[in-house]
C-alpha cells in the first residue's frame, strides 16, 4: 500500500502527514469525538476521531479494516521515558466493514481462555498481540536452526509424507485409503534422512510427523513437525553433539535478535548458555539426581521429567551456568533399532537426550552403520528385516559412521515459552478430537 | 571427523599428507597397481593402491566406505589448463564394507536408467552426481525463495496437513481413517494462508499438497510442495506481481551462486531476466501469438501448454529480453471461488500466471476480502457456503484487500531443469503405483 507506514514508526513522524491501515482493537467514545485504537502488525496506535468519523464507527464491530491519512502529534504517556503519540486522523477509509461481534475479545491484555475456545476461534484469537507472538518466536527458532545447518554446507531435504508400510515399529499409524490400498502418513523421517546422508554427507530439514496413538495429555499431537539431522563420517558422538549445541546457540541467538519485543510481550528469559554445555552420562545425571536433588532414580533407566526438570533448571545453571544438558548413554532396551550399541557394553547405547527450559528437548545418537549389524538390531527388537528393504539397501550399499537427531518444533516452542499446553504452541493443532480449523 | 579434507580441496595439497573419505566409485586394476576412484560430495578423485590395498578392495564391491590417508601429487591432466592430483595412498580403512553388487552401476557419466528403475533404487541412484545435483539446486531454489519473504518482514507459517474436510471443492481428497471418523489430507494451503495473512499481514511457507486423481501425466504427482504467499494491504494486483518477480529474481540468484558446479553437470542455462517480466492480459497474449507465433487460439479462455513455451522462450527474449511473462486477467469459469472479480467486468477476475521456462510456474491474484462478495462467489461456483464455516469467519471478522500465489516446487524444479518428468524433480515421489521408498 502506497506511503503507508506501520504504528511502531509512528514516533519518528511526529508533524507530518501519514496513511496508517490496520484493524478496529478497540473503540473509546467521548459522544462528540473519540478514539479508534488501531492495530497493524507491529502494534496498536491511539487514532483521534472527529465527529463523523466516530458516528461510522458506530455503525461497525471491533476487527473491521480501517485507513487513515492524518497528523502524527506528541501525546502526555504514561511513563513520561517514552515518546507517546497520536494520530489526528484526517480521512478514514473503511477497508471491510465488520458487523458481526467477535466471539472472543481479543481487546483485553490477556485473552484468558479455556483452550477449546481459543483454539476453536483461531482466525480471530491469532490476532491477539501475545498468540501472535508466539508463532514469531517459533519461526524464529526455525530460522535459526536452518541458518546453522546451511552454513555448515548440510543440504536440506524435503521428506515425503506418504508411505506404504512402517518406517519404525513401535506406536500406532494413520491408515489412508490410496486408490483401493493402504497407505500410512509417516511417523518418522529417520529412513529418508539416512539415505539422504548416505548422498549429501550431512542434511536436515523440518519434517511432518503422524501419531495415531489416544494420546490425550498437554504433551502430545497427533500431527507435529520435527527438525531432523543427519551427518556422516562422525568420529564419535561428541561431533554430533557439537552440532546439536551449536544449533541451539543459533536457534536462541535469532530469536533474541529478531523477537525481542515478542519475548516481552510473553515475559520470557532464555536460560544461560554457559560456555559450553555439559555432557553426563544417564547413570552420573540420576547420580547427582540422588546426591543433589535428594531423589534417589538410579535404579531408573530413564529420567523422570522431574529430574529432566531438575536437571536443566537446577544442576545445569548452578555447576555450568547453563540451561542445558547433555544426557548420555541410554540402555538399548529404552532406544530404537537404529541406534548404535556401545562396543563396550553391548546393553547401553551411543545415545543421547538434551535436556533445556525442563524438558527433554532433543533425541539423538550415533547409528548402525553397517548392514549385519543391523539386521541383527532389528531381530533383536523383535522385527522382520524382511519387511525394511528399502531402509536395509542404504546398509547393503555403503552408509559412512554416522549420527543425528531429532527435536520438536511444537515441543520446543512449548517449552521456550513455559506454555501449559502444547496446543497452544500450534498454530492450527491436531488432536483425538480436533481437526479445524 | 578430524583432518579429514574433501575431493575439491585436493588441488590446494599438493606435497602434504591429507585424509579423505568417501564411496568407492570405481576401481581401475592393473594388476599390481590400482586406482580408486573415491567419491565424496564434493567430487571424485582417484587414489593410487598398492599391491596389497588393491587386493583388500577386490574382495569388495563398489560403494564400500573408504578411509584414506597420504600424499597428495600432481598427475598429468587430459586439460593442461587444469591442475589434476591424485592421493598416493599409505593406509586405508575399510569404514563400510559392501559385498553385494549395486542394482545399478553409478559409476557411468549418464545413468541412462528408465524411470521405474531410477526411483526403485533411489537410495543408489541418488549417489549419480547428476541426481544428486538436482536436489541442491532444489533446496537452493528454496533457500531464495525463503530469503527474499524473510527479508521482506512476512511471517514463515508451518501449515497443517490433516483437514476435517475440503478446503476447495474440485479434485479428490484423499481419506484418512481419525479415530473412527473421516479426515482428508490438504489439498490446499489457501484456507491457512489466508487466516494467517489476517494476522501477520504477509505470510509464506512450503506446503504440502495431496491430490488423489487418477494423474497418469509426466507432470502430476500426489503429494507435492507448493511454495505459498499470501500478503495484505495492497493497493493493486501489480504489488502481488511485483513479489512474484522479486522473489523468482532471488530465488534464481541464489541458484546461479551456489551451485554453479551443478548447473555445469546438468548443462543448465538460465534463462534472461530482463530489466522488468512484462505483464500482459490474456487477449494480449493470445493475440500475439496469433500475430507472431502464427497460432491462432484467440478463442480460448487460457493458454495451451504450446502458447505457454513460445510466450516466456520466445516472445518474450525477443522483444523483452526476459524468459518470463506474466499474463493477466483471466476469465472467472477459469478461476477458483476466492479469486477476486474484475469489478470493471465480473466475467473477469484479477488473477495472474507467470510463465517461465517453457510452462506456468505461478498462479496468482486478488483475493474476495469481503463476506457478502465471498459468500456469492462462492455459490455461484456451486458450492454451498455452510461447508466454509472456519474460511468465512475470516472474511467476517475482517481482511484487508489483498493477494499471493501458489507455485509448485517440484514442478518448478522440473521446468528449470528440463527434466520429462516431474518425478525426476522429486526426491522420494508417489504416484498412483508408488509409495516407496
């Protein structure tokens, strides 16, 4: 739109004419004149209404599409540090006209709505300032795990969503009706990654994940998408881990720089980073878990999302001045097929979980590489080889010592923000119940 | 891991000792001597074996993972203008051993495969450099594409896939057993952009799409990725246009620098850009094609696939210097139910291709912003409106004026590249035969 400038650069133009567009937020009547509060997407601005205008706007609901042409002027603020302005408007455009009240009052500083609400009146909830910043926080995260990867020379893949048959054993798939046949949605991009490694040498992308399960708690989707990671010709797991780290340093450091006012708006910290972050083992973690923490897990072969919680937010900050753990070490009965065994003890893994803002945030590891030892993992699991040709060809044909890993974008975004519900950190969330909109 | 140096460094070691690692490629034997021809993603080199090396790789096949360490010498180079070297080995290690022999032979400088078989062993063939390319310049379109909305301040939205029902009426949905009920995969992005536009103003993504007509062409696929923008607040279609062109200028810059050895593999030219892409009406074009191009479909109420190749191949280079064109105003029987109407003449709408290497790459417009007019639209397209309660909810809680476009990766990626087949510019495709790998 022609001239037109946004609310937030409003104070730079104090005395000159400006076109400002944006959405009725609000309504304040004084009978003779009154004000339009104005919201445009970096903002909402105060705009002075005539008479006429004012007797328009009357005639409207909240949300309509409104274009004004007047004066910015200096207006008394509240904390008299900050530049306040108005606008005098001289013409008003009505845009669309809205003259049906909105379900939700997106007005209000906090919307405070039971989820079902907020999520069932989408098109409109979206627009408030603090569900709106939530989405620019998670491209945010994207973006800086992207600029990581792509800078290291790894080649983003774009991973297909159909399948014929399981990719993994394990949870429940979605079954579509593919001209007469069964097809899957895909639960995991492990098996594209790995070929693709097997080409590119290192690739990520973000992924789309199905989960079938009746899954009803604050955690799970039943559609959600995944950074993955692969990379070939590892020495060892620590190479993977530096990448794991190095991105997440990115991750935060873009959304620091590029949603400041989005993480006041949310009244969000980022946790420390320290130096470097550090790395235990699952047993030393639910060691200190008992010694610190006073919970005695060491007979667990998992952490509890108390000590995950424990871990990240307590030990990790007080020992290393960071928000985030490395966990090493699973046994092999709690990792999947595909993960390497420890030479040394074929009953632990080359595994490993990151810990951040008290929750497991990453899941990664070394792989099987070579094709015997595959076939043999899988049996071991409990699996027909037969029935992963196309996973056991990329073995067959040569893969390098390799490694990866996966994280959750829903979750990630969850968890940086401290929000209850992983729902609220979707933007159009699918569960048991809910496919809309 | 560490010291490791790639194939396209070679030429800068001369005289030192170096690590490579890689895939076996080829092996030349002379008996006492050998080649090996290793593979990295950066190219392939050869490297000199000793009797005893030799001996240890004529167990395996090609493909094995290889580890070398030694001197890296000048040889004599078929070009005298090009430094040639090769690897004087004095160890190597087996990383990976291969026992089978590959169904294909990559080693060849043109696969020269028939479709089924390339995508049957597509974890081998994607090794070919020459597949291997086409996903670079893949992910280098995106990347431009990405770069430019970024950099423009729009909004990166992830949208959903499962869907309750038909966003769109028109082609089949596929269908997904939810728990009992009946879901769809999306067919289209348009409901989400739309919404998401209501928020942040302008908003892009990569979608995906699922589309379950019986297609049999070189040109369809069911699931593929559509490129979407969607932005408000515009003045006229020419701003909708002008993002169309700025970010297929990026996107192709972005191609041209980062993968200028891929183009060269695939004997790519790009074509000119021009100072600005016309923008003609659809009567204009089908008159200079009749005029020029001595065809004759003035009749029509779109362009044929022939009137697409000889408009942005010829027509355009000769008089505009510029292989792409943008054609306006097409007849609103040819236009989906969101897609504004020439108010000037309702039997039109304000919507847009651009045609570009040969084809249509991009279809776009204005959009309905106003409840009544969609409403009517959409029954004058047949379709019943209480079946677009989540759709026209945003029209009623007010949009701006505004418009975007939707464009095909794959398909791009095959028109760019001059591919057959759309398959082939996709990296793990389905069709109605094929679901793997």
């Amino acid at each position: 739109m022609k001239d037109r400038i946004y609310v937030n650069e409003l104070p730079q133009h104090v005395g000159q004419k400006v076109t400002v567009a944006g959405w009725l937020h609000n309504l304040r009547d004084h009978k003779n004149f009154g004000f339009a509060m104005l919201r445009d997407k970096t903002g909402i601005e105060q705009v002075v209404l005539n008479a006429e205008q004012l007797e328009q706007l009357r005639a409207l609901q909240l949300e309509s599409v409104l274009k004004f042409t007047g004066t910015v002027v200096e207006r008394k603020a509240k904390d008299p540090s900050v530049k306040a302005v108005e606008i005098q408007a001289e013409t008003m455009e009505v845009l669309s006209p809205v003259t049906t009240v909105a379900p939700v009052e997106i007005s209000k500083t906090d919307l405070d709505l039971n989820l079902d609400t907020l999520i069932d009146n989408r098109v409109v909830t979206l627009r408030h300032p603090k569900q709106r910043a939530i989405f620019r926080i998670q491209a945010a995260l994207v973006h800086g795990y992207r600029s990581y990867m792509s800078k290291q020379g790894f080649t983003e893949i774009f991973f297909p969503i159909l399948a014929g048959a399981a990719s993994e054993g394990g949870s429940e798939f979605f079954k579509v009706d593919y001209y007469g046949r069964e097809a899957t949605l895909s639960q995991s991009a492990q098996l594209y990654k790995q070929i693709t490694m097997g080409v590119y040498e290192g690739v990520y992308g973000l992924s789309y994940s199905f989960r079938a399960e009746k899954f009803g708690t604050s955690r799970h989707l039943t559609e959600f998408n995944q950074f993955e990671f692969e990379v070939g010709f590892v020495d060892g797991m620590d190479e993977v881990m530096d990448h794991a780290e190095a991105a997440i340093r990115e991750m935060l450091t873009t959304v620091e720089k590029t949603c400041e006012l989005e993480l006041k708006l949310l009244s969000v910290t980022l946790p420390p980073v320290g130096k470097r972050f550090p790395r235990v083992t699952l047993k030393e973690a639910l060691e200190a878990y008992k010694v610190e923490g006073g919970v005695d897990e060491t007979h667990e072969p998992d952490l509890s999302p108390a000590a995950e919680r424990w871990l990240s937010t307590t030990w990790g900050p007080k020992h290393h001045d960071c928000g985030f753990v490395f966990v090493t070490d699973y046994p092999a009965t709690k990792r999947p097929f595909y993960v390497k065994l420890d030479p040394a003890d074929p009953s632990n893994t080359l595994s490993f979980d990151l810990v951040g803002f008290g929750s497991e945030i990453i899941s990664g590891g070394l792989r099987v590489n070579k094709y015997e030892e595959q076939i043999e993992r899988l049996k071991a699991k409990g699996l027909n080889p037969d029935q992963f040709e196309d996973y056991l060809m990329m073995h067959k044909f040569g893969i390098p010592p390799e490694g990866g890993f996966g994280m959750g974008l829903q979750r990630l975004t969850q968890n940086v923000l401290g929000l209850a519900n992983i729902k609220e950190a979707t933007i159009f969330p699918r569960d048991v119940q809910r496919l809309r909109p």
